[in-house]
C-alpha cells in the first residue's frame, strides 16, 4: 500500500467525500502533497517537551536519551503530546544527534547547556575514523515509530526525523551549540575532500536511519537542518545543497513526503526547494506568503508562528494565528506550524487554543 494515499470515503454518503470524515492522518499526508484538505492541518514543532507537565514528569525519572532509547516511553510521550493538544500529526520522540552514537561520537546532554561532543570531529582522520555500518544500532527509534503506529493506525500522521546533513555535521565539529560556526566553516573552506567525506557518511548513515523509520510506519520524513541559516546562499550552494538534496531524493524513493525546515533562511529557501523536497518549513521573519513566494508554489509550506507569540494574550495570539491562515489564501499545501520549536515556559493551554484555532478556522468566515 502506498502510505500517502490514505484518503478515506464515507461509507455513509454515495455521493462524495464529507470532508469531516477525512482523517487528520490523511489531511497532513494530503496537504504535504499539496491535494486539496478540508481545512489546514496544524502541528507543532517540539510539541513534546519540558513545556508539558506530562513530560517533565517522565523527565524526573528518566534522561533524554534514557526516553529515546525505551520505545515504550518514547512511543508514550508521543503520543501524549499529540493527543493533549488535538493535532493531525505525531512527531516520534528522538534527538537530531542519536545517530552521532553509533557512527563513533559519544555525546551527552548537560543540564542547561545543550548536547556536548566529547571528542568532537576537526581533521580528515577523525572523519576516516566515523563508521556508517552500524545504523542498525538506531532501531530503537523505529520500534517506538511501531508502536505510535500501531496505536494512532490512520487517525494521525506520523513524522520520523533526522538532522540535515550540515546541521548534524556543525553539531559533530562543534561539539555542541555554536554561535559562529568557526571550526564547521574552516574544515568546509580549507579541506574540501574532508568536508565531502563527512558529509558522504552522514547520508549514508540517515538514509538507512530513514529507512528504518519509513519501514517503521512513518508517513512523511522531515529533516531539520536547524543552522542552516548560518550560511550564506553561496556557501549554501557550494557546501551543503547537494547532500541535502541526495538525503531528500533517497527518502522520496522510499515513497514518502520530505519536509525540509530550517531557520534564518530567508535567503536559502528557493535554493533549498531545490532540494526537490516536497514541504519546506518556513521561520517566522517573513510573512507566510512571502516566504511560499521564494520557495515557489510548486511546493508546500509548513509554518510559521513565532513560538514566544505563544506567551502572548489569546486576541493578539488569534490575530497572529489568523494572519498566516489568511495568508495562506486556501491555497492547498499549507502545514500549520511554528517558526521554530516550543520553549520550556510556554503555557499548554495556549497551545491548544492555536490548535483549535486552526481546526475552527473558515477562510470565507475570516474575510470580513
Ligand atoms: O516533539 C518533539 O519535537 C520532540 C522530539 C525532538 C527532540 N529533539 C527532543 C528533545 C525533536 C524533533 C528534536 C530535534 C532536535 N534536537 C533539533 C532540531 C529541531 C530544532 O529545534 O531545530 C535539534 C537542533 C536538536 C538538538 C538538541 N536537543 C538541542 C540543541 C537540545 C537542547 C535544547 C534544550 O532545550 O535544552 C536538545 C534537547 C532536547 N531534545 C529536548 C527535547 C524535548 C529538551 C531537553 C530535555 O528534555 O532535557
């Protein structure tokens, strides 16, 4: 069976489609295809996390990478999230950096500063040392996907991840969070063939990770390259277009949607349509349309609310929610989305309220 086809009929109408009997799986696999949907579907990037108190919960028992690796618990708190706040989609429960794990990098997460690389990647012998043979090891990942599978069936759509080519090689060079990117720009300017070589490996290492994923049950792939926006177009061109694009080819051919998201990437995103890439996931700076202009209407958009608009009062909030709907006029291939992730602090009840919004939203309503 082709999983983005998974259109349901009504058994009760003869006639045509009752659009409230679409399912939310459905209309997310839909609109990622840009195919007309019965109203925009709406999820959220980091939806599961320590701004919920479900979560902070398992957190007081359990670390990051402990939830990641037990499916149950991973599959658990997926599902947690998505049910709490009435969305059409599932984002699996995992990190961008597990895959350093079995290609030779040991990392951990310290409290308050982010991932951190012990013996991070600088020369081309630490690129020859990297191994892609063991992704198997990442099955942990696509047994939770199985069980969030198995439990939402078609209700919801399922997304599995993994970083962007570039992101994970910054975070693999860096050691961690950056602020400049020195270390990931010198290997990329001043030893090519390195930078090649490690870009190589880490696409063979997620296209088989993605594989996993696909096999496991999801219905579209998204690749986060967060830092993206740390390159200028050039750069972008020269150093990571191509294997984002390769990764973003292998996944199509496994028969599912890719979202490609980035932030700060006003002036990429015509270069990352590119990529082929079916959804590219627009940052809040610019407006929806405007962003959809770059990326070019041949493809579709997810996004884009600033995640802090979600400390604000609900009217500005609903102003802000209703100004991207409007925005993006009806036409079919909109994700409802954040700009970026969910913040620790941020109020779930506000959360919720935005996914309503968009669940109630009727454009000819809206247009006074
Ligand atoms: O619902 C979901 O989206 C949760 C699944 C998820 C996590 N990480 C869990 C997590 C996803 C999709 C990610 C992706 C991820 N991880 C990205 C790309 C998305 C983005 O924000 O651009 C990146 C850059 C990472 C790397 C990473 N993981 C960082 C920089 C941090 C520290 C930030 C912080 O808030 O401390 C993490 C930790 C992390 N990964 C948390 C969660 C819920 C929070 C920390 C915790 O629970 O201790």
């Amino acid at each position: 069976m082709n999983s983005t086809d998974k259109t349901v009929t009504n058994p009760q109408s003869t006639v045509e489609l009752n659009a409230d009997s679409i399912l939310a799986g459905s209309r997310f696999v839909r609109a990622c295809l840009r195919k007309p949907v019965d109203r925009t579907p709406v999820w959220f990037l980091r939806q599961a996390g320590r701004y919920m108190q479900e979560y902070r919960e398992v957190r007081k028992h359990h670390t990051l990478v402990e939830i990641c690796k037990q499916p149950q618990l991973a599959a658990e708190v997926t599902i947690t999230a998505a049910e709490k706040l009435g969305v059409d989609a599932a984002i699996i429960f995992a990190d961008l950096l597990l895959p350093l794990e079995p290609m030779g990098l040991d990392f951990e997460f310290q409290a308050g500063e982010g991932p951190v690389v012990h013996r991070p990647v600088r020369t081309a012998e630490d690129v020859r040392a990297l191994r892609t043979d063991r992704a198997s090891d990442l099955e942990y990942v696509s047994v939770a996907i199985q069980k969030v599978a198995s439990h939402f069936r078609d209700r919801l759509g399922i997304i599995g991840f993994c970083g962007a080519p570039y992101t994970l090689a910054s975070y693999m060079i860096e050691g961690g969070g950056s602020r400049n990117y020195i270390f990931t720009k010198q290997l990329m300017y001043q030893n090519a063939p390195a930078w090649n070589a490690l870009l190589d490996k880490i696409v063979i290492v997620l296209t088989e990770y993605c594989r996993q994923q696909v096999q496991a049950g999801a219905d579209v792939i998204q690749i986060f390259d967060s830092w993206v926006g740390s390159l200028s177009l050039t750069d972008y061109r020269d150093y990571a277009f191509a294997a984002s694009k390769r990764l973003v080819r292998a996944v199509q051919e496994m028969g599912v949607p890719v979202i490609y998201f980035g932030v700060d990437t006003a002036g990429l995103l015509g270069a990352m349509a590119e990529t082929g890439a079916d959804v590219i996931g627009l940052d809040w700076r610019q407006p929806l349309n405007e962003g959809w202009a770059s990326v070019g209407h041949t493809r579709a958009v997810q996004g884009n609310l600033d995640p802090i608009t979600l400390f604000a009062p609900l009217e500005i909030l609903e102003m802000r929610v209703k100004e991207i709907l409007r925005s993006a006029a009806g036409r079919p291939g909109h994700i409802f989305n954040l700009g970026h992730g969910i913040v620790p602090g941020t109020p779930v009840e506000n959360v919720q309220a935005v996914a309503k919004m968009v669940r109630d939203f009727k454009l000819e309503n809206a247009i006074a």
